[in-house]
C-alpha cells in the first residue's frame, strides 16, 4: 500500500509541475500574443491584491510596455502607408480629374471647330451661314418671282401693243388703199371732166 501511496504521491506531484509549468508557459505567452485588451485582461487576473491595490509584478509591466509601443509603432506605420496610398490615389485622381478636363477641352474646340468656318476670311459659325444662305436664296427667288412676273406682264404688254400695230397697220393698208380708190376715182372724173370741156 505504500507502494500505491508512494505512486500516487509521484503521480501527483508530476501533474502538479505539469500544470505549473504550462501556467508559466500561459503566463509569458499571453503577454506575447493577443489584443492589448485581453493582455491587460490577462495582467489584471494574474495580479495580486494587497488592501485595494493591485500588484503587478515589474517585468509583466514592461513587458505590456513593449507589447504597448510595438503596437502604437505598428498603428503608426499602418496609418503612415494609408495616407500615403490616400495621397497616391488623391494624386491619380487630380491627374485623371486633370486628363478629363483636357479631353473635355479638346471635345469642345472639336466641336466649335466642326460648327464654324472661315468664309471670305471670317469666322462664321454654320448655323448663321446656313440662315444667311437661305436667306439669300429667298431673296433670290422673291427677285425671280417679281422679274418673272414684270417679264411676263411686260409681255403681255408687247404682245398687244403688236397686236394693235398689226390691227393699225391693217387699218392703214385699208385706209391707203380707200384713199388711192378715191384718188383714182378723182382723176378719172376730173380727166373725164377736162375731157369732156374740150
């Protein structure tokens, strides 16, 4: 039986040691991995209390310390590349901002350049050459119309002015021929008369 007390006694002194020893080895690794809370957590739990204070022992605060600066050292750099990729992105964006303005630029000198022309060494834009062209053409055709409508009745004029020459002249043919009848008649009678006094 004193074997077995014995045995027992070794028994549980090795799962003593063992527990003690994967308690240190959970004491140093919780102070080296995990949050900055839970590490604090960890620091107030394994603590001793004396009246109303804590008591913590040195190296567990300096190494928190560590813990603490490694992290602000890290945050910082994380927060270093971060305004340094906002500057780069703020940077591709006035650069692209800069290249959409230009374009805009040249779509609006394209644009005025397709809508105006030189003509007789002035600007002109297409819309008032174009208005200005049919204006010309409608003052052409209004001109047309009139001299079309003066020629044809200026014609109309011609026409019976020949008309009546031709109808005077005809007139006067008869009248001439009338007058030569009667001439003749009259010097038949006066050569019948002078003949017949001799």
């Amino acid at each position: 039986m004193r074997s077995l007390k014995g045995s027992l006694l070794l028994c549980l002194f090795l799962i003593s040691i063992s527990l003690s020893a994967q308690s240190t080895s959970e004491e140093q690794g919780s102070l080296q991995s995990g949050t900055i809370d839970s590490q604090f957590d960890y620091l107030y739990r394994v603590s001793n209390n004396y009246q109303e204070y804590k008591v913590v022992r040195r190296s567990y605060l300096d190494q928190l310390k560590s813990n603490i600066l490694d992290s602000i050292q890290t945050m910082r750099g994380e927060v270093l590349e971060m305004k340094q990729e906002v500057q780069s992105r703020q940077d591709s964006i006035q650069s692209i901002q800069a290249v959409l303005n230009q374009t805009e630029a040249e779509k609006q000198e394209a644009i005025a350049a397709k809508d105006n022309f030189t003509f007789l060494g002035l600007g002109i834009h297409k819309a008032v050459y174009s208005t200005f062209m049919w204006i010309l053409v409608g003052a052409l055709a209004v001109a047309l119309a009139f001299f079309s409508f003066k020629y044809f009745r200026s014609f109309s004029k011609i026409k019976r002015a020949e008309k009546d020459l031709m109808d005077l002249q005809e007139e006067f043919e008869q009248h001439r021929k009338n007058t030569l009848e009667r001439e003749r008649k009259l010097k038949r009678e006066l050569i019948d008369a002078q003949m017949g006094k001799s």
